[in-house]
C-alpha cells in the first residue's frame, strides 16, 4: 500500500514537472542580474531564494484571483541555469494538470511587480520577466493619430509657402511701381531743365562787335 502511495505521488510530480518546458507557452522566463544590481552586496542564488520566489508568484497569483488559493507546489520552475535563469509556470489550483493562461500570469505579474522586485531587492531591469513589458514603460497612447499630425504639418508648409510667394510677389510690384515713379519724376525734371535752358537762349538779344564793323572799313580802303 505504501508503494503505491509513493508511486502514485511520485507520478503525480512527474507529471506537474512535465507541464513546464522552456519556450512553453504558458510560460514566462525569467533573467535576475543580481551581481550587477548589488554588486559586492550580492546574494547568492540558491534554494532559499527560489523558495522566496514561488511565494511570491503565488502571492501575486491570489492578488490578482482572490477567488482561488494558490500554494508554493502551484508555482513550477524548470531549466535553471547558473547565470540566474529559469523558466516558471503556474498551475490552477483546482485541477494540478492545467496551467493558468499566460495573459493571467502576465496581468498578477504586472500587479504586484513593485512587491516582487522588493523581495530580492532588484528593479525591472535587473529582475526581468522576458515578454512582460517594465511597469514603468507603459504603452504610448497617441489622443490624436500620427497621420492627422504629419498631415497637418504638410498643409501648414504648403500655407507657408502660399504666403510667402504672394508677399513676395507684392514686394516686387511694389517696388517696380517706385521705380516707374522715380523714372517719370526724373524725365518730367530733365524736359524742365532743357525747357528752362531753351527759354533763356530766347530772351538774349545779339551783341554788336565794333571790331568787325572797323575790319570792314579798313578793307574797303
């Protein structure tokens, strides 16, 4: 009886550690750089702090579904390896040989991050949950569309442009219009001054020079 007992449960774990695989897709990795967060203050990764671990995923997992009552034995991690990387799946309480959806995982994940980076004194760089998004670098959400912007830029180039050619184009009349000016001021000032001259050639009368009068009398002599 006590063999089978023992067979039974060794089955049992056979078959719950089965469920977890890397690249599984109710899986998540996970990537700790304790060396690099604490440097001469880092701890050593051991069976202590994958016990910390399992606690605290099962912590997040009953935040996130208070409904259901998960235990560290609902937290399975497999492919450790040295430089502190593993892979971890969780299984529904109600039913040890089903996994909570991946979307679950990553929703409890994303609720209690703060807490679980606290308990092994890391950050989200340093405690990286591969395919979960950081907590601090929340999806950008545009108010208005990308296009409607690089649109509006266009049109307000085109309206710059529109401006300046007719600015340009009533800058250039204008000043043909002086220099038209300008040319008949200087052309009415120039038939004045020759008028003027004209007039003054008019008014003198002839000089009488006596000394072609006297070459005149001597040449009849």
């Amino acid at each position: 009886m006590l063999a089978k007992i023992l067979f039974l449960l060794c089955l049992t774990h056979t078959s719950a550690q089965d469920l977890c695989k890397s690249d599984t897709d109710d899986g998540y990795k996970v990537r700790l750089s304790i060396k690099t967060a604490l440097g001469d203050d880092a701890y050593t990764w051991n069976d202590s702090e994958q016990f910390l671990f399992k606690a605290t995923l099962a912590f997040a997992m009953m935040q996130y579904m208070p409904e259901e009552t998960f235990n560290l034995s609902n937290i399975l991690i497999c492919d450790e390896t040295e430089r502190v990387s593993f892979w971890f799946v969780v299984m529904s309480p109600q039913n040890q040989s089903q996994l909570i959806p991946k979307a679950e995982v990553e929703n409890a994940v994303r609720k209690s991050r703060n807490r679980i980076n606290s308990a092994f004194l890391l950050t989200d760089k340093t405690l990286e949950f591969v395919g979960i998004p950081p907590t601090f670098a929340a999806p950008v959400v545009y108010t208005t569309p990308p296009w409607l912007i690089v649109f509006g830029v266009v049109i307000g180039a085109v309206c710059a442009g529109i401006v300046a050619i007719l600015i340009s184009t009533f800058i250039q009349k204008s000043r043909k219009t002086k220099e038209k000016e300008n040319d008949l001021v200087s052309d009415e000032e120039t038939m004045r001054s020759v008028g003027n001259g004209m007039a003054g050639l008019g008014d003198k009368d002839g000089v009488y020079n006596q000394s072609f009068v006297d070459d005149d009398r001597f040449t009849k002599l």
